[in-house]
C-alpha cells in the first residue's frame, strides 16, 4: 500500500473511529443519565482534573515524538515504555495518597474511595502507550477503531448493568476502567511488539527533547479544558456540576467530532499547499466556508432543541442543565474555526506562535473564573463565550497575516452561514415555544422543520457552501457504489 493509500485509509478509519467510539459514549451516556443521579455525573467531575493532569504528564508527548521520528528502534520503544509505567505508577501513588486531602476540599466524603480506584486508569494507560503509538507509525488505524469499538461497546453495557442494578456512582467509575482495560488488553494481544530490559539514556534524551515541548503546551489546555469542573465542584454543588458536565458532553458532541475528523483532514490537505499561497489561501477560506456552514447549523440548532430534547433523551431531573447547555452552545459554536486558524499557523511552521497564543488565550480564564464564583455559573459561561470571541480574533488575526486572508475578510464570508443557521434556529425555537404537544412530538417536528429549511434554503439559493459540500459527499457515495 502506497503512502497516500494509507493515508486516505487512515483518515477514513480515524474517521469511523472518532463518530463510532464518539457515539456509543453519546447513548450510553444518555442511558446513564436516566438511571443516575445528576450529583453522581458530577462527583465524577470533580476528580476529572487530576486524572487529566496525571495523563499528560505519563504520555510526556512520547507518543507525538515516536510517530514523527523516522526510525525509532528497540531501545526507543522500551525505554518509553519504562519511563510511562514509572510516572504512572507515580502519579497512581500520589493520587492515592492525597485521596482524603481532596475529598476534604470538595467537602465529599465518597470521594476518597471513588479517586482511588479510578486512578488504577494511569496504570492501564501507562501500559497501552506505545502499543497505540506502534500501530498509528504503521497507520493501522483499522485496527484501532476496531479495538475501540469493542472496548466503547463492552465496557457500555456493563457501566449499564450496574447502574440498572443500583451501584450509582461506581457504575460510572467502572465505565472508565473497564474502557481503558478492555482497550489496552486488545493492543497486546492484537499488536506483537514487547519490551525488554532496556533504558537507553540517549534515546529519553532525544524523545523528551521533542516531548516536553507538546508537554507544556498540553498541560496548559488539559488544565483549561478542566479548570471549569473543579471551580464548579468546589464553589457549588456536585449536583450543579453534574447539570453542567451533562450539558457540556452535550454542546460538544457535534463541535468536537467536526473538529476532530477536521484537524485530522485539514492539516495534511493544507500543508501540501503550503508553496503555493494563492492555491492555499482558496482551499483554506473553502474549508472554512463549508465547515462552518455545517457547525452553526448544528450548534444553533441545538440550542434550539435543548428542551424537548434534553427532557426527552435523559428526563425532567435534568431540566436544569438546559440552559447551560443552549448557552455552551454558543460558547463552543467558533470551535473548529480556532482549530482551522491554528493548523494554518502549524502549516507555516510557526509553533512557537502556537504555544504563545495558547498561553495568552488559557491566561484569559483567570478572570472568567472569578466570575463565576462570584456571580454564578451562568455569568462564567457568558464569560467564556466573550472569550471564545477574543480566542477567534487572536488565531484569525496572525494565521490571516501568513497568507493574506484577514479576520475581516473570514468573518464576511461565514456570515451568510451564520445568518442561514440563526434564522432556521429562530424559526425552530419558536415552534417549539407554542407547540403544546409531548416532548418528542416536538423534537421531531422541530428537527424536521429545521432540515426543510436549511435544505431547501441551500437548493434554491445555490449556496456555493453548500453546493461543494453536497458534491463531495455525491462523489463518494458514487464511487462506493461504483466500487
């Protein structure tokens, strides 16, 4: 198989990977939630940090510097190999022994025995590293999809089974580390590659060189990405933070899988026109037009539906996370344009523009979280959402400059899609507002009218947006039936 076969078969595989595993989470998830309790979801959320927080520190970016080194050797493979069991033996130890330190700062008793079982994922992790990295060098990611299907799938209904039978909160623990287990036991019975006794100095040396830097740069967005969950956990309630992890899981299901198989796609399309400016300047401002065409329809019209659907997929305990949810949709609805704006600044080779935009964007959290202790959750989320908009402006700003192609002239040409998305938002919420039906009859009315609209809008219109979509998605259904 040629390189360019495996890489079209590898997106398309990591592709398969990222909705499937993505979805199975989406429903067991909501299953979950229907049996569960929202303080539950949130206990969990409480601790997320520090498991986050321990996991960038034991993958140390080994895993980055083995897949972008040419040829990496027996001394290599098991030299990190050791240095991850090490840190993750380590860190499981110092997460067992501050258990009780941090069960007394949230002020929740059950989560002494809750943080030291589920730290067990640091060592199960620690030992699957290299065997992922080994298969994505070899491209094979065919074969992980397949092993994160089972674990997503097995370790789903057995979370569900024990919920069902009243375990709370440790149904939810258990989908953790039966997820991890399952998938690194399928790596080393599926992949070949074993350590042996070595731990070569020069090779530690040479990985961390390249590590440590996607180290920094990981630590400092794992701790924003997560920084909210203890702020909430600690000043409110775990009830309140099991409505917001709820709504949040929620808001970016669709923003993360887009930017996901984006990132994945973008990059590699990009960067092979980085000689020639005019040609990447026209594919860039395409896939900006067309992605974000797809992520305001989708994140506006969630916003729209959060009611009847929030009420209907996971029940009226819950009803207090609908606002959380139509506002982080509004916070989380410029997501992919960062991510675009951010791969072209890693087209250019500019990585140290990257790591100081990114410091400078996770510093603005400071304030938000101020706030929000002080005024509430809802006044933090309108924080970040003013954040996400000083974010946009500072990727836009200088990945604009390399290639002549400015915020202004970026914003111009998404706004007919954010017009298009907004008026079918509109138009949605206010059925759903004087309907006086069930839930789910207005959800699927609701959702019906929201596609007549866009669609219809977009075939008489001609949208090019559009239009370029459609004949991507027809290209590929016609060569697959052709094939």
């Amino acid at each position: 198989m040629s390189l360019k076969q495996k890489a079209v078969s590898g997106v398309l595989w990591s592709s398969v990977d990222n909705f499937a595993t993505q979805g199975i989470a989406f429903v067991v998830g909501i299953i979950l939630a229907r049996l569960l309790e929202p303080k539950e979801f949130g206990l969990i959320g409480m601790i997320t940090i520090f498991i986050a927080v321990s996991e960038s520190f034991i993958r140390s970016g080994f895993s980055e510097a083995l897949i972008r080194k040419k040829e990496c050797t027996r001394d290599d493979y098991s030299t990190v190999f050791f240095y991850n069991l090490f840190v993750g033996l380590i860190f499981f130890s110092l997460l067992y022994l501050s258990a009780p330190a941090i069960s007394n700062f949230f002020e929740e008793p059950d989560l002494k025995n809750i943080i030291r079982v589920l730290s067990l994922v640091l060592i199960i992790d620690s030992l699957t590293i290299i065997q992922n990295a080994i298969l994505a060098r070899r491209v094979d990611f065919k074969l992980l999809t397949r092993i994160s299907i089972i674990a997503s799938t097995g370790s789903g209904i057995f979370a569900i089974i024990l919920a069902y039978k009243g375990y709370g909160v440790w149904s939810l623990v258990a989908l953790t580390i039966t997820k991890r287990a399952l998938r690194s036991l399928f790596l080393w019975l599926w992949n070949r590659w074993r350590p042996v006794l070595i731990f070569s100095k020069s090779s530690f040396v040479e990985l961390f060189g390249f590590g440590s830097k996607l180290l920094i740069s990981g630590l400092i967005d794992t701790i924003y990405r997560n920084i909210y969950y203890l702020v909430i956990g600690k000043y409110f309630s775990a009830t309140e933070l099991g409505f917001y992890t709820r709504a949040y899981n929620f808001s970016t299901f669709p923003s993360q899988n887009i930017n996901t198989v984006m990132s994945r796609v973008t990059y590699p399309v990009l960067a092979q026109m980085q000689d020639n400016p005019v040609l990447l300047k026209e594919g860039y401002r395409r896939i900006i037009r067309s992605i974000m065409l797809v992520t305001f329809v989708m994140m506006l019209g969630l916003a729209a539906v959060a009611e009847p659907m929030v009420i209907t997929l996971i029940g009226e305990k819950w009803r207090p996370s609908i606002i959380y949810l139509q506002m982080l949709c509004f916070a989380g609805m410029l997501y992919p344009l960062h991510a675009l704006n951010l791969n072209m600044l890693k087209v250019q080779g500019r990585s140290d523009l990257f790591l100081k935009l990114e410091i400078i964007k996770k510093a603005l959290a400071i304030p938000v979280i101020i706030i929000g202790v002080l005024f509430g959750i809802k006044i933090m989320i309108i924080g970040m959402i003013f954040n996400s908009f000083v974010a946009y402006y500072l990727n836009s700003y200088w990945s604009g400059k390399f290639i002549g192609y400015s915020m202004k002239k970026q914003v111009i040409d998404i706004t007919p899609s954010f017009l298009l998305a907004a008026g079918m938002a509109i138009a949605v919420f206010i059925m759903g507002y004087f309907l006086k039906t069930s839930y789910l009859i207005t959800l699927i009315l609701q959702v019906i009218l929201g596609a007549v609209l866009v669609f219809g809008f977009c075939e008489l219109s001609k949208m090019p947006d559009y239009i370029y979509i459609k004949q991507i998605v027809v290209e590929k259904v016609f060569r697959r039936r052709k094939s």
